[in-house]
C-alpha cells in the first residue's frame, strides 16, 4: 500500500498528486526504482560496497543515491542514541527517505547495521513488490574485529560502548536476502559485479 493510499490521522492532511509521477520519472532515467540495503555487522564492508556500486552504476549511467549509516546521523537522525528504540526509529527515517527517493526514480542504496529483521522488513513493506533488495554482507564476526576501521569493537571489549552489535546486542542475519555478499572470499570488484547481474536480472537496469 503506497502512502497515498494511506488515511493520514488527521483529516486536514491530504496527500496530493502530481501529474509528474514515479513512472514518468523512472522513463526519464532509463531505469526502474529500487532501494538495496546493505546489512551486516560493524566492519563487515557495507559502506564500501554501496560506494564501489555507487561508482559503478554512475559509470553505466544510472541515477542513483547512496545513504549511508554515519552519514544519517550526522543530520535526519543526529537526535537519536543507540538503544533498541532509537535504533528502529533511525531504520524508519531512512526508510521513508529512501521511499521518497526511490519515487523519484533513483536506485537507492543504503547501508546500515539494522541488525533486526523486523526492522528490514518494515522497510521492505514500504516499497512495492519487487523493489526491495536486502543485500547481506556476510563476513565474519572475527574478520570484521580485525578490521575494526573505527576501533569499535576493542571500545565494545573493554565496556567502553553498551548495546555493541556482534558482541554485546544481537544480530539477526537475513534468512532470504535477494542478494549474498562473502567479503572475505570475494573482491570489492567481484562483488559489485554480482549486485550489477542482480539488478539486470531484475529488471532494474538494462
């Protein structure tokens, strides 16, 4: 159900139409819409693979946005913590905003922890059939501690950070995810070659 078909609680708020619609726009860029959200654990490799497939569907042509976790925060969601509410309040901007940017016609690409499946799936069931693709990037826990770009996890080791992702709060990994990332078997390159034969399989470009 698309947000115009959803009564708003207050009568007074109407959604209006514009003659300049999805459709038109996806036409206009030669693509069809889509979101693909990159989940996985701290270090597992999101934000670089969104980024190289940034970069490479720009160099196809396409039209496109990446939003990114640390990004978000830094503005949309810079009045929210960490605990399980704050969380699931963050997944549920950056929802609506990819939502509106995929009207738009953009190929949305979003990488965030999101470590909980219903979190995702409230995502998905903003977007039509088909649009959605949850894109695990799969490393291992002990490969994404090596890692450890932001010297999270020694900080999550030593208490310093509650509620850590991986060590000290849950991650619940997709069951189904559209697209299966293995960062520690695979290139950045092979990668991101696998995500761009997903989405012309898709239908999402040529």
């Amino acid at each position: 159900m698309s947000a115009a078909d959803t009564p708003h609680p207050d009568e007074n708020v109407v959604w209006h139409k514009h003659a300049v619609d999805k459709q038109f726009r996806s036409e206009q860029k030669k693509q069809k819409p889509a979101l693909l959200w990159f989940t996985g654990l701290s270090g597992s490799g999101k934000s670089t693979v969104a980024g190289a497939l940034e970069n490479k569907l720009a160099e196809l042509g396409h039209h496109t946005y990446l939003l990114d976790g640390d990004n978000v925060r830094h503005g949309l969601c810079r009045d929210l913590g960490f605990s399980d509410q704050d969380r699931r309040e963050n997944i549920r901007r950056v929802g609506e905003v990819a939502k509106l940017m995929s009207d738009a016609g953009l190929i949305v690409l979003s990488a965030f922890i999101s470590p909980f499946r219903d979190e995702r799936q409230l995502v998905r069931e903003l977007l039509p059939d088909g649009e959605f693709f949850e894109v695990y990037v799969d490393t291992p826990l002990e490969v994404c501690e090596s890692r450890d770009p932001k010297g999270l996890y020694k900080k999550a080791r030593a208490g310093e950070i509650k509620a850590f992702t991986g060590i000290s709060s849950a991650y619940e990994a997709p069951e189904q995810p559209e697209i299966h990332l293995y960062t520690d078997q695979h290139s950045v390159d092979a990668l991101v070659d696998q995500c761009v034969e997903q989405l012309r399989k898709a239908g999402v470009i040529g």
